[in-house]
C-alpha cells in the first residue's frame, strides 16, 4: 500500500539491474512529463563515487534521461526535489539513511514526488526506509548501526517491511525476526521487485 495512493513506488534489492525490473520501470518512465532523475547517494559507500552510484547513473543515461543528477541528504539537506519526476535511493548503511532522510525532512519530498505522479526507486536500504519500522536491518544480516540512532521508526510511506537481497540461507533470522513484528515482511530477491500503484502491489521477476 502506498498512503498518498498516487505515483509509482518500485522497491528493489539492485535497482534496475535486472532485465524484468528495468522493462516494467521502462514504461512507467514513458509517461512522463520529463526524464529527470534525482540519485540519493547518502547511504551508499563513496557516495557518488560508489560502483552502484554509477551504475544507477549510467542505466538512466541509456534510457533516456537528460537530467541526472547526485544528491546527498547528509550534505545537502535543503536539496530541492520539486523539479524531478523520478528519485532514486541508493542502498548501503539503513540508519545512516534514515537519519539524514529524517533530518532532511525526506517523507515531505517522496510524498509531493508521489502527488505529482513521480516515481520513487528504493534500492534495499532506500526501500526498508518506507516501511513502518527499520529494525529488520539490526535483526536480519544486521547493518552497523553507524550513526547510532535509537529510534528505529521508518518513514511509514508503505504498511509492510522488506526484506531485500533474500535467499533461503536468511529463512532462519527471518523466521525469528517475524514473530516480533506486527507487520508483513515481503522478501525480495536481487532479480525481484515490487511496485505499488495506488492501493495495488505487485511482485516483478
């Protein structure tokens, strides 16, 4: 579910790495009023220099996109948002994400994003940031907790956790994790991904 119930939001583990994954976006990104994207460096190794970084970019170079821009919360948190159609969250460290989306009042960006029929690519750090809680991320192959926050609410843009970069080897932490959580935890493989429309979700492989 997505709460503004407008827009696109694509929930990925690698992106648009995958062949289905970059096909189904590739459509979206057809109805557009411009290809502009904004790619979300702060969680991510080397920020815009990470390997991924630049992948993300060179992905949006070849399918058309002619404003591509880096944008780190943690050093820009006043970034203006308002003139992309699609904004991109790189993966990397989840707290260190979600402390600087918080501070950078980031839920206010994705969701005028949404009102005005953008897109929203989280890349796994940038799709558990959604959920109600980020607390799969220090329970289920834990990321360090960096920046040491105690509170661990995530935006709240979606009712379910995620549970990227899934295969079965993690089935024992999950398993242990689902049973204190009240919500729905939905695992995505790296060739997997969900994108809601409005109040309707599906899975893409």
């Amino acid at each position: 579910m997505n709460i503004t119930k407008k827009g696109i939001i694509i929930l990925t583990s690698t992106g648009l790495s995958a062949e289905p994954i970059r096909h189904a976006a590739e459509k979206f990104f057809d109805s557009l009023p411009n290809k502009s994207v904004a790619i979300v460096t702060t969680a991510a190794e080397g920020k815009a220099n990470n390997k991924y970084s630049k992948l993300a970019e060179s992905q949006f170079r070849e399918l058309g996109f002619d404003v591509i821009d880096f944008i780190d919360l943690e050093d820009n948190p006043q970034a203006d948002f308002s003139g992309y159609s699609v904004i991109y969250v790189c993966g990397g460290n989840t707290f260190k994400l979600l402390n600087y989306a918080r501070e950078a009042n980031f839920k206010d960006v994705i969701i005028k994003l949404l009102e005005r029929n953008g897109i929203y690519i989280g890349v796994s750090a940038g799709a558990i940031i959604l959920s109600p809680t980020i607390q799969i991320a220090a329970s289920v192959d834990p990321d360090p907790n960096e920046v040491g926050i105690k509170n661990l609410e995530g935006l709240g843009l979606i009712n379910f956790e995620i549970c990227p970069h899934y295969n079965p080897a993690l089935d024992k932490e999950l398993v242990v994790y689902e049973k204190t959580t009240p919500n729905k935890v939905i695992r995505i493989s790296n060739s997997q991904a969900i994108i809601i429309t409005g109040t309707k979700q599906k899975i893409i492989e």
